[in-house]
C-alpha cells in the first residue's frame, strides 16, 4: 500500500474499500477461470467469461491507480 493511500483517515478509508471490492473481484475472476477450464464450455460461453476476465483486469487497474493517486 502506497504512503498517499495511508495517510489520513481519508486514505485509510480509500484503502478498505478498493479492498472491499477488490475480494469479491477474485471470486468472479477465479469462477471465470474455472469456467474457462470447462471442456463443454461452448464458444459462446468462452468468449464471455475471456470477456468477463478482460473486464475484471481492466477494473483491477482502475483500482489500483486510484489507490496509488491517493
């Protein structure tokens, strides 16, 4: 964790919640994972959870860089 994202109550708080979101962020990407490893997974169904896990990735980074922004 970032000096800015601890510093202050403020921080703190931001800190908890990018947390609090990020946890059931993993659930969904390791539930996407393990879909992906489903060998009757239609082309369809593939190509949304690469989807999902794109989405996850790209939010994760969001995340990440308002934490470091503080």
């Amino acid at each position: 964790m970032t000096d800015a994202a601890e510093s202050g109550p403020a921080g703190g708080s931001l800190a908890r919640l990018i947390h609090d979101v990020r946890t059931p962020l993993t659930t969904i990407q390791v539930a996407a994972e393990m879909l992906l490893d489903d060998p009757d997974l239609t082309e369809s169904q593939e190509t949304e959870a690469r989807e999902i896990l794109g989405a996850l990735q790209r939010l994760k980074k969001l995340l990440d860089a308002r934490l470091a922004a503080g």
